[in-house]
C-alpha cells in the first residue's frame, strides 16, 4: 500500500533545490517511489511503501539542500479513497503523524 508523507526542511528551496532532493531521495530509498513538490515554503509530499522513514529522508534533504541540522516537521496525510472520504482501516478523524518516528 502507498502512503504520503508531507516533509517541512527548512531551507530546502523549491525552485533551485527540487530536483536534486528528488534524485537523491528517489536513489538511496526504494521504497520511495515519487517525490511532489507543494506550493507551501520548503514542503515536499513524498510518495512510499512500507514503514515511513522520514528522518533519514530529511537528512537526505537536509544533506542535499546544505543547510546543516536543522529540525524538520514531518505528517503523514491520511488515506483517502475515490470519494474524497477517509479510506477503510485510517482513523477517519482528521489526526496526522506528527513527527514521532515511533508511529
């Protein structure tokens, strides 16, 4: 099953750092199959399967953007099925991941 997983690096700049965040993302992670960029400041939706590994993807991003450690805000986003409604087996309630790795 695929999931999303929105991404805040700050730093990261849409416009001249994109590409290569994609590339780099797209290379060391197979279970990452797209990467999208968002109209929101240093925001990437990143397209996966399995268990979400979001803090390495943003030291990848990190790494790549050359901004050094700096704390980034990660959400997965909620499954939705061809309706627009909450698909089978997500909460339903509006809540997204906040960043706990453990989740």
């Amino acid at each position: 099953m695929q999931r999303l997983c929105r991404i805040t690096v700050p730093g990261l700049s849409i416009e001249s750092d994109f590409a290569a965040a994609r590339e780099r993302l797209l290379a060391e992670f197979p279970k990452v199959h797209e990467v999208i960029a968002t109209t929101a400041p240093a925001t990437l939706l990143v397209l996966y399967s399995g268990r979400a590994e979001a803090d390495a993807w943003v030291d990848t991003l990190l790494d790549s953007a050359q901004t050094g450690e700096l704390e980034a805000n990660r959400r997965l986003l909620n499954r939705r099925d061809g309706n627009g409604s909450a698909a089978s087996g997500g909460s339903g309630n509006g809540s997204l991941w906040n960043g706990d790795s453990a989740a």
